[in-house]
C-alpha cells in the first residue's frame, strides 16, 4: 500500500530563496533521516514563503502507510517557522 500526501505551507519570516531553502532543507534532512518516507519539494520553487511537499510511505498495509504519514505531517507541523495551509492525502494499492 501507499499512502502520499501533498502538504502546502506558507513560510512567513523567509525574505528570500535563500531563507526559504535553509528552513525547507532542515525539515527535509530531519524527514529524511527520522521516517520512513520519501520527500520532495514539488511546487513553487521561485517563490520565497510558498512550497509544496510530497510526501510517500509504502507499507504492507494500508495503517501502517498512513500512521507513518501522520506521523511526519504532525512533525510537519511542528516547525514555528512555517504554517500549514492545505494538506491533501491520496492512497494507491
């Protein structure tokens, strides 16, 4: 089973790309490197306090996928720096 999720945040102090991409590139590396999923940075690239974030965790069951991606929206959400907007979840057999 996956399980993909597609999180939008707003990034209000970034006054720049270059402030963005440190705050993106924290939260990716600590994803990356705590659960078991793949991440990326899938949308608005060029624009300074906007990004999208795809999210996928495969599992051998449908809970399992899903408890994973809740786990990370949660640390997601965590971060003071940034706000979620929107968050979409998908699931594929």
């Amino acid at each position: 089973m996956i399980v993909y999720a597609e999180c939008s945040f707003i990034i209000p102090m970034a006054a720049s790309l270059k402030d963005k991409r440190a705050v993106l590139r924290r939260m990716i590396d600590r994803v990356k490197n705590g659960y078991n999923v793949s991440i990326s940075e899938l949308d608005h690239q060029d624009l300074w306090q906007r990004t999208t974030l795809g999210v996928a965790a495969v599992a051998s069951s449908t809970e399992a996928a899903e408890r994973e991606i809740r786990r990370v929206q949660k640390f997601l959400e965590s971060n003071p720096e940034w706000e979620l907007t929107e968050i979409q979840i998908d699931y594929v057999r």
